[in-house]
C-alpha cells in the first residue's frame, strides 16, 4: 500500500514537472517570437533578386556612392568641407590621398606661405612634383584659404624684430 502510494506521488510530480517545462518553454517561444517577429518576417519575406537584378541594384547603389562624394551644399562640397569652385578638382585630385582636408582647411596662409607649405610637404613628405595644376592650386588656397581677420594678434614677425640682449648687470 505504502510502495504504490509513493510510485503515484512521482508519476504526478513528473506529470507536473513537465507541464510546467512545457509551458515555460512555450512562454520562451512566444515571447522570442515576438519581440523578434520584425527580423524573423523580414527574414522570410525577404526580396529574392535574380544575378541580373542583383547587378542592377549594386551598380545603381555605387552610383549613389559617387553622387554622394560629389554632392555640394551652398558652396561647400560635402564630403571634404572644402569650398567648392572650379579648381576644386585640383586639391581633390592631389591633395586628398595622404591626409584628410581637415589638414588644409584648419589652416589659413598667404599664397606664399601656401606656396612654402607644398614646397616642405615635398622636400619632407613625398608630395609630388604639382606640374602646370599648382598655379591653379595655389589660386585656390590663396582665395580660400587665406589668413583670416579674426581680432587675433598676428605672427610675430621674427625678421622685422629688433633683437637685443638683455643687460643683466
Ligand atoms: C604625399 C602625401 C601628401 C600629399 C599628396 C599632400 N600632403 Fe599635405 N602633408 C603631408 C604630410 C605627411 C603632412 C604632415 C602631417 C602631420 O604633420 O601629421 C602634411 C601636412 C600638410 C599641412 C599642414 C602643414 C602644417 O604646417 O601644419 C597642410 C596645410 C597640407 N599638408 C596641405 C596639403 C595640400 C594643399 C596638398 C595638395 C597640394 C597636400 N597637402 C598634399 C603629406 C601630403
């Protein structure tokens, strides 16, 4: 009496254990579901595109890409933040491959100082030789780029100084 008394409290324990793993696993299932559901439709409902079509679509996006690079808003191109005029290509096509524009645009020089900028860059840096395009990227950084009137005191200018040496007796 006492053996088959015990033999049913386990069967209904396990009954019991199982129902309750079975609903918990349920809960999961509904609850990964939903909170899940956008990626796991858009996963199935995905677009499914033939090669051809695929080609289309990945040269329309590139072509995107290269209207972005060229975009210009009020003047100023987008993508560098340089001032956008017709000698732009110049800087673009010799300026941009070893440092960002941020290096010329946070700068400001005479066309003589801009001229001494390419000329250390080269002596120093392994800027190439500019050819007949300096002229034309010289006129763009001296009208662009030029020293601005900001209220700050100017450079010093060593040269123009009067040095002399202090008396200290
Ligand atoms: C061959 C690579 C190269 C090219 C191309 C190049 N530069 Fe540079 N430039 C450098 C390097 C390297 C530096 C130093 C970077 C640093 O100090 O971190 C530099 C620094 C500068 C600076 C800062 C100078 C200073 O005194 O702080 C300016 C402005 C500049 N470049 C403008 C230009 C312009 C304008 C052109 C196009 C005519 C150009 N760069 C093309 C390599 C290049």
């Amino acid at each position: 009496m006492q053996e088959n008394n015990n033999w049913n409290t386990d069967l209904l324990w396990s009954t019991l254990l199982s129902m309750i793993s079975a609903i918990v696993l349920l809960s999961i299932t509904v609850i990964v579901y939903f909170g899940f559901r956008n990626d796991i439709d858009k996963f199935f409902n995905r677009p499914k595109y033939d090669k051809l079509e695929l080609a289309k679509r990945t040269t329309e996006r590139a072509s995107i890409q290269i209207d972005e690079w060229d975009r210009v808003e009020k003047g100023i191109h987008v993508k560098t933040g340089m001032v956008y005029d017709k000698n732009f290509k110049f800087i673009k096509a010799n300026c941009l491959s070893c440092h960002s524009s941020k290096m010329i645009t946070q700068n400001r020089a005479t066309r003589q100082g801009w001229h001494q900028m390419i000329r250390w860059m080269q002596k120093t840096q392994g800027l190439h030789d500019l050819g007949d395009s300096e002229v034309n990227i010289l006129d763009y950084l001296s009208t662009h780029y030029a020293p601005k009137d900001t209220g700050r005191r100017p450079n010093l200018d060593i040269d123009a100084i009067e040095w002399y040496v202090l008396d200290l007796n």
